[in-house]
C-alpha cells in the first residue's frame, strides 16, 4: 500500500466517524450547521452575499429513509444518495450548507508588470500547498473595482475546476497581508473557521477521483460546475470532533511521511538499483578509497592555497566582491577539524566534517574554490518581461537539469543584447548547473560550447583552475555531497536552498591528478551498469 493510499485510508476512517472517540458533551453538528446558518443570513442582510436555495437533511426514524427539506417546504428521499451510516451526534449536509460564502473567481485583467495584486491560479494550487511560481498580477482598476469580500482569505479551500488531471485538486489558502484574488478556473470554499475549513480539505482530497469522474465536459476538456459541488453531500462532524480529527490525522502526518519515504526508498531500490550502486561507487571515491593515493602528488592543501591566494589578489584588485576567506585544517593535537577565516577567526567544526580523507587530501567550502552566481536583475516569464523570442540565446531552467545530464530542450530564449544586460547570469564556459528551486541536488556539467543564459531559479558554479568540474559533478550526486546540498533546504511550497548555503558546501577535495585518476575509474566503470 502506497502513503497516498494509507492516507486515503486514514480519510475514509476519519470522515466516517471511525478515526476518534465521539464525545457525548460535543454539541452536535445540527446546532454547528444552524450557527453557520444564522453567520450566512447575516452576511446575507448585510448584502455581502447573494440568498441561495437552503436544505436540512435528516433521519425519520419511522422508516429509518433520510429526507431533505428544503425552505418551500418541499421534502425529498435522498436515501439512495447517502453512501454508509454516520454517528449520531452528525449530520448530513451539503457542501454549500458549511461554508458562509462559495464562489468561482473570476477573469482578471492582467498586468504585465509586477505588483501587490496577486492573482491565484490553478497551477498555483497544488496538492503539496500552495506554489507561488508563476505567480501572475492583475491591473490596479481591476482589483479596485474587485469586491473586498471576494478577496481570498486565510484559510479559504480552493478547488482546481478545468482540465483532466487538474480538475478537483483541492488545497487551502493559507497567506496574508496581500491583495490575492483567484482566476475563473478556481472554486472557493470560505466557512466559520480553520477546523471547518480543514475538514472540507479533507473530504474534497478524499473525493477527488469522483470529483474528477463526476465533471461536464468531453475527454478533451472536463470542467466542474459550482452548483453541483455545492451540492455534494458530506457528513458532518460536530465542531470539537473536527478539533479532534485534525489533530489526530496532523499527528499521524509524520507516521505517514516516514512511511512514504520508507515506501519510496523501498521502490526506488526496486526500481533503480544501478543509480544507488552509481552513488555507493562515488561514495567510495569521493573518501579516497577507489584509486591508490600517489606519494609523488602535490598535496591539496598547496593547490587550496593557490585558490585562495588568487581570489584574495582579485579582492585586492577590486575585480571580485570582497569575502572572509577560510581554509579548513586538523590539529593533530586534538584530532579536531577547524576552520580559520582571514580575519583571524578560528571556529572548530569536526561535528560538521562528514568523514575522514586521506593525508594529502583537504576539506573546503565550494565558495573557496568557485564562484557561485544566480540569475540577477529580473525573472524571464512572459508575463513581466516582453522580451523573450522564439530563438537567440537559450534560458536554462530548473527542468533542463535531470539525473546528472542537461536537457536541451529550451522553451525560450532571449536576445544578445538582453543576455548582456546580466553578464554574471550568461554562461560561456565550462561550469555546473544546479535548480536552486524545485528539485534539490539536481546537478549537471554545462560543457560551454555554445552560449547559454541563466533561467529562473538555476545557479552555476565555475571552478578556478586544477579542480576538475567532473569530479565535483561525481562529489555533489554521491551520497554525502547530495546530502550537503539538500540539508539547507527550505520547506515551502517548493523545496529550495539558497545560493549561498550552496556556497557553504563541504567538498573533500584531493589533488589535481588524484581527481583525474578518480574521474576517469568512476567513468570506466559506472558505463558497464
């Protein structure tokens, strides 16, 4: 059983009133609905929302049939729609019968230049939360003529409208202090509180295959209706129930995260063994263990030393930024790794060094030995920056750089005299790529024959000379320096890791000819797998 499916599981249970203890002190779900009730007709005579057509669903017990009633006093069976048996103490209702408002967004007038008018779309939507790249603005008359009750507001649930595969992916606004609004091919979903909201959140994640199945539309193109998702039924907790699903499921997240990255280690062993056995070979390689040290080779330390006393020339000279430079040593005094800055700094870091390495070889922060850079000055999406053309200088992207190789297949490009415009973004020689957004540790070689251009949220790394660019590709994708680069990573909506934790990567480094000969067994022998 997948994670996805022990967490639809564990959904099922929960909105069946099967997941936690029913308390009999909960006030029960039919005096919730008729607060929520009296919150609506609020907002309601305060002409904030339109009326709309109201039911109360219930049980006669004389024949054990569940009937709605509607305002007119018209009283439908909807036995057959009521899918199993609920708890006492819930309710059924209809999803429009929780929430105080529900509404599509509309089409905004967009605005081709940045601003704080935010526009939520349905790729923005995502079933792991909110994505925020991408992000598009509408015009300042638009928002200003947009009704502010329509704003979207913390806690509102979303709900993905148009096309297959997107159609019902449900997530929950969850910013502030801005102007968001949603597009026309989002639903949104506002009640009383958080726990009403992450109740929902819950029921339409659980439901999304009959969502989906269930939308207008042909193949090519299914969309859903806003009166028939708020007429959904959905059984109704009381509001301390809820309290108590939403911790208990919050609590079981964790189980299901080591779960799922268990599950996952399990089949990506399964399924690609010879990539973990390409990582356990530069694993060994990179602790100096996969081709004999050579007494006759200068040590690392000289040519760290090189490195540095040319980098601290170029600050002198002004061509570079100027930077606390370091060099990392062990004293044999105490067996412990320090590192000593130019100001005089020493700081003892043997917690941090990841293992032993041969005599001649030295630990070093990739800053010291390559210039880090990110794309400067503006973002290249058609939306904010008109100027990108159908050919000319290639963008690469975070999607160019998979599994250790460059895909070059650009979606856009830009011209010369834009590529000038950022001349730290443009690449022109041999360097390596790594996403500094969306997948972490994703690395490749760039090999410089042709000119290129940085693209959003992708970084190079150029190496000075007499260190190999290849054997710090074979370092970063072994185990130990894929773990240096993803233990900064941020928890957003997208994984990312700053450029500068980037720069603060611990590389073992050995010596020039030790890395060639490194190198060239790793390349002998990863191509027989």
């Amino acid at each position: 059983m997948t994670a996805q499916e022990l967490k639809n599981s564990i959904l099922q249970l929960a909105i069946q009133g099967k997941l936690v203890k029913q308390d009999p002190n909960d006030e029960p779900a039919s005096v919730l609905l008729e607060k929520i009730k009296e919150e609506r007709e609020k907002l309601i005579k305060e002409k904030k929302i339109k009326k709309e057509k109201y039911s109360e669903i219930y049980k006669d017990s004389s024949d054990n049939h569940y009937y709605e009633k509607f305002e007119d006093g018209t009283i439908n069976d909807i036995t057959d729609e009521i899918p199993f048996e609920i708890p006492s103490s819930w309710c059924w209702t209809r999803v429009g019968n929780i929430c105080t408002l529900c509404f599509s967004g509309k089409s905004p007038k967009y605005s081709k230049i940045a601003n704080n008018n935010f526009v939520i779309g349905q790729k923005n939507n995502q079933d792991y939360g909110l994505d925020l790249n991408g992000l598009k603005y509408c015009t300042d008359e638009f928002i200003n003529n947009y009704p502010q009750e329509y704003y979207l507001r913390n806690n509102d649930v979303l709900l993905n409208t148009l096309g297959g595969g997107t159609v019902g992916r449900a997530g929950m606004f969850n910013l502030e202090d801005n102007k968001y609004i949603s597009d026309g091919h989002l639903f949104v979903f506002r009640t009383t509180n958080e726990t009403i909201s992450n109740y929902l959140l819950y029921y339409l994640k659980l439901n999304r295959t009959i969502i989906e199945k269930n939308a207008d539309g042909s193949t090519n193109q299914i969309f859903l209706k806003l009166d028939n998702v708020k007429k959904y039924l959905i059984p109704l907790p009381p509001l301390n129930e809820q309290y108590r699903i939403k911790n208990k499921i919050n609590k079981l997240v964790a189980i299901l995260n080591f779960y799922n990255n268990k599950y996952n280690d399990l089949e990506q062993l399964n399924n690609s063994y010879k990539e973990e056995l390409k990582k356990s070979i530069l694993q060994y390689a990179m602790q100096g263990k996969f081709v004999q040290q050579e007494s006759n080779d200068e040590s690392a330390e000289i040519l760290i030393n090189k490195i540095l006393d040319k980098k601290r020339k170029l600050i002198k000279n002004k061509q570079i930024k100027k930077e606390n430079l370091s060099v990392i040593y062990k004293d044999k005094t105490d067996n412990q790794f320090y590192e000593k800055f130019d100001d005089g700094t020493i700081i003892n870091i043997t917690d941090e060094i990841p293992f032993e390495i041969p005599d001649n070889w030295c630990w070093v922060k990739l800053k010291n030995i390559a210039f880090v850079t990110k794309l400067a000055g503006f973002e290249y999406t058609k939306n904010i920056f008109p100027n990108l053309t159908s050919n000319g200088i290639p963008l690469f992207k975070g999607k160019n750089v998979q599994n250790g190789k460059l895909i070059l297949n650009f979606e856009s490009f830009i011209s010369e005299e834009t590529s000038n415009l950022l001349p730290r973004s443009q690449l022109t020689k041999k360097c390596l790529l790594t996403p500094y957004v969306g997948t972490i540790g994703n690395i490749a070689v760039f090999d410089g024959t042709f000119k290129a251009h940085l693209g959003s949220n992708v970084g190079k790394i150029e190496l000075y000379e007499n260190i190999l660019t290849e054997y710090i590709l074979y370092y970063l994708r072994s185990y130990t320096g894929n773990r240096e680069l993803r233990k900064y990573k941020k928890s957003t909506a997208q994984e990312s890791i700053s450029i500068e934790a980037i720069r603060e990567v611990y590389i073992a480094l050995p010596t020039i000819k030790e890395q060639l000969r490194i190198v060239e067994k790793i390349e002998k022998t990863i191509k027989f797998l």
